[in-house]
C-alpha cells in the first residue's frame, strides 16, 4: 500500500499513554483526549500556518512540551522550541498569528490572549493522564 509514498510523507508520532496491564499481558493505554489531539495537529487536509511557534510545559509532567511540540513538528507545524515553566492551571493560546488561530481550532477551550509571539502553553488541565 504504501510503495508509492514519498520517504519525506511518511512520519512516526509517538501517542501519550501510559503502562497498565490487562490480565497478563502489558500494554500501553492511550490518553484518548490527548489522542484525538494529536490526530487533529496531525491529520489536517491542509499544511499547517508556518509561522513560529513555542510550546510551553505547565502541566508538571516533566517532558510534556517535548511531546507536544514533537506531535506538532510531526504535523508540519513550525515549533521554534519547547520549554518547561511552572505548574499553571489553566492552558491557554498566546498570539494572533495564523499558527495561533488554527491551534484554537484544534484546543477549543483554551483561554487566548494576544501578544507578539505564539505560545501554546499547556497547563495542569490539560496533562496527560498519570498512573
């Protein structure tokens, strides 16, 4: 099926979950929210806006920003870096640029603000199931 797809078409995307077992057997169960976001960053009909965008971790999950910006370059979307902040509550989206108002559409109930730069700040409301 997939002879014909161009080597630079084809992407690997790693989905949060977390290890739990079901009988005897080990597995990894999937965040579904977080699934069904990264499907949304990463299946679009069109390329993502290519202007520069940071991801910030305020969850308190260490290594969250490096997922999420990873599922976001991934998707073709243009992430400038990721970093970790303090433990935030509330997720919100900072920016007006076109990176910023289709990640709206994509995290609908994030708070949004404006400023100079796009920021996705993912907050303790939007951290990955634990454990």
């Amino acid at each position: 099926i997939y002879k014909s797809v161009p080597e630079d078409d084809i992407r690997t995307i790693t989905l949060p979950g977390r290890p739990s077992n079901v009988g005897a057997a080990s597995v990894v169960m999937l965040d579904p929210r977080w699934a069904k976001l990264v499907g949304k960053m990463v299946f679009n009909k069109r390329p993502p806006p290519q202007d520069l965008l940071m991801v910030a971790n305020a969850t308190g999950v260490a290594g969250w920003d490096r997922m999420v910006a990873g599922a976001l370059r991934g998707g073709g979307w243009n992430v400038r870096t990721s970093i970790e902040q303090p433990v935030n509550q509330q997720s919100e989206l900072v920016g007006t640029s076109q990176a910023a108002k289709e990640l709206a559409r994509i995290f609908t109930s994030l708070r949004r603000r404006n400023g100079n730069e796009t920021v996705l700040r993912i907050g303790a409301d939007l951290a990955p199931i634990q454990g």
